[in-house]
C-alpha cells in the first residue's frame, strides 16, 4: 500500500514537471489536534504541534494538489479524577510523528494574478515515522507504542488564498480509522480530528 501511495504521488510530480502546468513550493504551518474516545471514564484534551513539507499543483481552475509533510501530532489523556493528587490516576502524553501524503481536489472561485480564493478536498494517507509516550511515574497508563496503528486514512478539506507567490490555508482533517483501537482493557476506537494552517512559499510554477 506504501508503495502505491509514493507511486501515484510520483506519477502526479512527473505529470506536471512534463505538461509545465504546475506549481511546487515549501510550507509550514500550526496543527490542533484531538484523540477523541467515547470512553466515560477518559478525558482527553487538543494538542498543539506543526507540519512542515512541499506542495504542488497540477490543472489551472480545477486542479490536482498532491502533498507530501511531515506532521508533529499527539494527545493527553488521563483518567478520571485529579491526576496531581491522586496516585490511582494516571496520564499520558501521545507524541507522534507522522510522514502525511494527501491528494487534494481544489477549484480556484476567484483566479487573477494579484490573488486567488481556493477551495480543496481530498484523502489523506498518513504513516506514523515515530511515537513517544510521557506519563506518571507512579503508575503507568494503559497506552503503549504498539497499540498505536502505524498506517491511517484522513479526509480533509479546507479553503485557501493565494498571494502574489505565497498561499495561506485553513484545514479540517477527520480520521477514517481507529489510531488507536484497543489498549490494555480500554476499547479506545480514538480517531484523529485536526484543524491545520499553513503559510506556503510557492518556488516555482503557475499560480
């Protein structure tokens, strides 16, 4: 499946370095995300973190875009009950790492040379490259390393503006599987929710 994706992100790269209709450039940017579980008895709470990657385009109104990124991502949660007084409580921190390849289908509403208004939607494959986990020292939590799934789908979609050569984007993206299904007697089922945005520098390329 890894090497379909990287197949098909290649076959688009080579589509528009061939056909000169495309445009390819750096971006960084600010990600919220969310574990969310249905469990009563776990809390969890939005985490901050960051993306940087390379863009691309291929089409003029209506238009391909095939990403490639890598995502810093995570989550807290803790049981129920006061974590810094109870010793029965416990908290985990989930930091990961992950190498993201989304493939958008964007429509540019408004398309000039000063400025432009696009909207995008698409799937997304994301593999988590590395995890880490922090938690009490006094009693360790349910989550481990090898509870956290490391192949994941996405949707996500979003709207963007384009000036002069640089893009700015505002993004939701939702889980399509369980990042983590079962840990220790837990039935997670925790699917990943993330409000991205980003700040591109576009190198090259038609707008």
């Amino acid at each position: 499946m890894k090497k379909i994706l990287l197949l098909i992100v290649f076959a688009f790269f080579a589509t528009e370095l061939s056909y000169g209709q495309f445009a390819l450039g750096v971006k960084l940017g600010y990600n919220a995300n969310k574990l969310s579980t249905d469990l009563d008895t776990i809390k969890d709470q939005f985490n901050s973190g960051f993306h940087i990657g390379v863009f691309s385009r291929f089409g003029k109104r209506l238009y391909v875009a095939p990403e490639l990124q890598y995502t810093l991502s995570g989550a807290v949660f803790s049981s129920e009950g006061n974590v810094n007084v109870s010793t029965d409580d416990w908290k985990q921190k989930i930091t990961i790492g992950s190498l993201d390849i989304p493939v958008l289908l964007g429509f540019k509403i408004i398309h000039s040379d000063f400025i432009t208004w696009r909207l995008e939607l698409g799937p997304m494959a994301s593999f988590v490259l590395n995890t880490k986990i922090t938690e009490k020292e006094s009693l360790s939590g349910p989550i481990k390393t090898a509870d956290i799934n490391t192949a994941n789908w996405y949707i996500l979609g979003g709207t963007g503006v384009d000036f002069l050569f640089m893009k700015f984007d505002i993004r939701y993206q939702y889980g399509l599987n369980a990042l983590i299904e079962d840990a220790s007697n837990y039935q997670f089922d925790t699917k990943g929710q993330m409000i991205v945005v980003s700040l591109g520098f576009k190198l090259f390329g038609k707008k």
